[in-house]
C-alpha cells in the first residue's frame, strides 16, 4: 500500500511532516531508528503508519496506562485494531487482548516497561512475532534525562530476546548526552537517527519573575486574555493545584484540576470534561498532559520554575499542536530556586545529583539570561540555528505583550457587579458553594457563577419565588439547592 494512499485513508493528510516520511521508510525498511521530535509534531504516526501498512505487529512500550489507552481510542475510530495490556484489565480483557494477538487480528499492541520486564510476557511475545517495536518518551532511559524510570532499563532485553525485529525509539526531548545514552541503552544497531528543529515558531515564549502575590494577578490577566480557549496551568504542588482551581473557579473561570492523589475516576472525568471544552482550565502538576492529544491548546502557563529545559520544554510544547500561534508564560521566584536546591541535596545517588545539579543551572540560565528564549532551548538541546538569531516573538525578543501588563488594580467583581460587596459575606457564601461542589463533586461554578452569589447579596431574596427571579437560578436549580441557598444566604447575611 502506497504511503500516501495509508496516510491520506487513515489520517486524512495530504502531506506528511517533516522527517515522518523517511522515518516511516526506514522502519519498513527495517533498520532501527532513533527520532527526536517536538511535541506536535507527528511521532506517534510514525510508527502507527508502518504498522497498518506491513500487517505485522508494532508493540509499543509506553510509560503511561492513559496515554496508551488515549492512543488505542484514536486508533479504534481510524478504524485501526489497537489493544493495550495493563494492570487495571479484569481477567476476561486481557484473554481477549491475547485472542485477537493469536489470531493476528492486532496492528499494535501498547504495554508499559514493567509488564515487559515479567519473564511470561517475553514468551507470549515471541510467539506473536512482533514485526517491530516502538519506544515512547525514550529518554526515560536515561539517568542524564528529566524523567528517568528504573523499569526503562529492562528494555535493553528487547535486543537480546528479539534480534531481528527493529526497534524505534522516540522522544520530545532529549540532550546530545541524552540520545547517546538511549542509543547505548536500547543497543540500536547503526540507527537511522533523525532530529527534527527544536524551534517552535508559532509559540511565544514569556518569561518573568515575579513575587507570590504577584502571579495570580499575572494568572488571571493570561486566563481572561484567552478566554474561551483551552489553557493548561501547572502548579509545582498538588497543594497549589487546588488551591489555584478553587481561587479561579471562585472568580467565575470554569477550572478543574488534576494530579497523583486523586482518583483514577476523577482524572478520567475531569481529562474528559476538559478535552470537551466543558472548561476552558485544567490546572496540574507535571503528572497531566503526557500522552494529550489537544491540538488547539491556545496557553500554557508555569506558576513556578521548572526542574529542567527539558521538562518546560515539553509541558510548554503542548500549546500550539495545530501549529497555530499560543503563548507560553512561565511566572517564576527566588523562592523557586531555594525548593530545587533543597530537593537536589536529598539526593543520594551521585549520578542523579550531578545530573540534576547540571540541569538546574540550565533551567536558571534560561530565566535569567536576557537573550532569546528559543534560542536558548535550542543550543540547549545541542542545536545552532544558522538562519536566525532572534525569533521575535518573545519577551526578549519583542517584550512583554500588552495584556500582561495592564494595570489590573480594580477588583474585577466591583467591574463586572457595578457594586461594593462585603468581602466577608462573599467569602461564605463562597464557602458555601465549595462544600456543596466536594459534596456533588462538581465544580464550585456549577452550583452557582460568581455572578449568581453577587446577586443573591444585593437582592436578598427570602422565598423560593424570590430566587426564581436571580439571574443564573432556574426553576431546576430551585428544586435542587433552592431550601440550601437560602439558608447559606441567611447564614452568610447573619455573619
């Protein structure tokens, strides 16, 4: 089957990206490669393609059960037999799983690193006779990389035990320290290798530093400026994670949240509801967004400094996917400085510490020095641009844009309410709706807009006629929370 036809039949493409086609060549060809790609920038059809086109199996190890099951979904509704094996399968899903690997009805077959590692996965494997294997987010293999995982050094097995099949190894991110090491690691024979520019021309990198009581004013300018646009925002702690999503929902911005301690359930539906456009903010730590496939995220804002050039990088790198323009903000501290430092020197490894100490200064430097910022990343990541200096675009470059740095002195509610409110009676009414949101667990705005609780101060409504005639309560929302809201309000009143 002709590439193009595949691409145009599947994806729906015209043309591909730079680099896929001879990189889904080489694979077919079967020579081991080695990709780095952007964010965006088209890594997963690079092996899905080959796997459609030669009908054998590509197992793809993956590091994330929901960027497998993501990537399976897509494929399912191409049209394409996907499957993926991980633990939170009953007993009947994975004999299915293994059925459909018998009868050679799978194209691709998504297992994470340590299902890899059990000796009884190598020996089914073997009789599925994977056709080739597919290495995702790569530079976790590395000691010298941002994300290295332990279990990312059992695939140095796949050359011993499958000699002939080729392997594929691909990252976002990764220094010329970093690709040796997964080249080395992964024991790629005379690999095709192929880097893409680590220059992302339609994002706008700003930087500033700015003091804590600074950055929710900087936060909400970015937010209002992209309003009714998908917006990540990555807190460095699951603490400011909810914090943040509790201070913008009580604003009136729709805003969910999403990190480690919360439940698979949660996440899922809160990813979804996101990924919808149901709300316009998903506010995480770094554990959100590996494995998204969002195109037409419009912002991506760091609320502390990042561990490394590679992390930013990456988590930047998922605004803009449709190569349209977005903006990247990073909002750093001195305090930020003194939270990496302690971290490191918990350390007890000495490689690690040496690692991590190395991208620490990179990361400082980035902030710090007052010269293009996608210049900086890309020498970084060991690219010289010879055909610009300056992107201009950037705050370096261009300087800060003009919605982040209009005074925003007013209190927005005395602009949005035409009237003073006490603060105090606000704040329970406030309380109130976070409770009644835990207790339903949806978000605050969905029990009642910032507007709403406005309105019920200043018209002080006493029946459950006299809510009817609040802007934002209907006749449902009265028969639900109606006998709640007023005696929230009367509480709040008494206050």
């Amino acid at each position: 089957m002709d590439l193009h036809d595949t691409l145009r039949e599947y994806w729906g493409y015209d043309s591909f990206r730079p680099k896929q086609q001879e990189i889904v060549q080489s694979i077919l060809d079967g020579h081991d490669v080695a990709v780095v790609m952007p964010t965006g920038g088209g890594k997963s059809l690079c092996y899905q393609l080959p796997a459609i086109v030669s009908g054998r199996l590509c197992v793809v190890i993956s590091p994330l059960i929901a960027l497998m099951q993501d990537q399976a979904s897509q494929l399912a509704q191409l049209g394409v037999s996907a499957a993926v094996l991980n633990s939170s399968q009953d007993a009947e899903e994975r004999k299915e799983v293994f059925r459909k690997i018998y009868r050679n009805e799978l194209k691709l077959l998504y297992l994470s690193p340590e299902r890899l590692a059990v000796p009884s996965t190598t020996e089914w494997l073997t009789q599925a006779n994977p056709g080739f294997f597919a290495v995702d987010e790569a530079h976790c293999i590395s000691e010298w990389g941002h994300e290295f995982r332990p279990e990312y050094r059992q695939l140095q097995l796949l050359r011993d035990h499958f000699p002939d099949a080729p392997i594929a190894a691909f990252t976002a991110s990764a220094t010329r320290k970093v690709r040796h090491d997964i080249l080395t690691q992964l024991k790629l024979r005379q690999p095709r290798t192929f880097i893409t520019s680590f220059a992302r021309r339609n994002l706008r990198y700003y930087v500033r530093e700015s003091a804590k009581k600074d950055k929710e004013k900087l936060l909400l300018r970015a937010i209002r400026h992209h309003k009714g646009e998908s917006i990540i925002v990555y807190a460095s702690t699951i603490k400011m994670v909810e914090e943040t999503t509790a201070m913008l929902n009580d604003r009136g911005i729709p805003a969910l949240c999403y990190h480690g301690k919360m439940d698979t359930d949660s996440r899922r539906t809160n990813q979804e509801q996101w990924m919808n456009g149901e709300a316009d903010v998903m506010v995480g730590t770094l554990a959100f967004g590996l494995g998204i496939n969002k195109p037409d995220v419009r912002c991506v804002i760091h609320l502390s400094l990042p561990k490394s050039p590679e992390q930013y990088y990456q988590e930047a790198g998922r605004a803009g996917r449709d190569s349209q323009p977005a903006d990247c903000l990073l909002l750093w501290s001195r305090g930020d400085i003194g939270i990496l430092v302690h971290f490191i020197d918990q350390m007890e490894d000495q490689n690690n510490k040496d690692a991590a100490w190395q991208r620490y200064h990179a990361v400082k430097n980035l902030v710090e020095n007052e010269t293009c910022r996608m210049r900086q990343i890309c020498e970084y990541f060991g690219e010289t641009p010879k055909a610009w200096d300056k992107c201009g675009d950037c705050d370096v470059c261009a300087g800060l844009p003009d919605w982040l740095q209009k005074d925003d002195s007013k209190p927005a509610r005395s602009i949005i309410y035409k009237a003073e409110l006490d603060d105090s009676k606000l704040g329970a009414l406030k309380a109130w709706r976070r409770d009644m949101a835990r207790r339903h667990r949806v978000a605050p705005y969905v029990i009642l807009h910032d507007r709403t609780l406005a309105e019920l101060l200043l018209r002080r409504p006493v029946t459950m006629e006299d809510l009817l005639l609040i802007p934002g309560i209907g006749p449902q929302k009265v028969r639900k929370y109606g006998e709640e809201i007023l005696e929230a309000l009367f509480t709040a009143l008494e206050s």
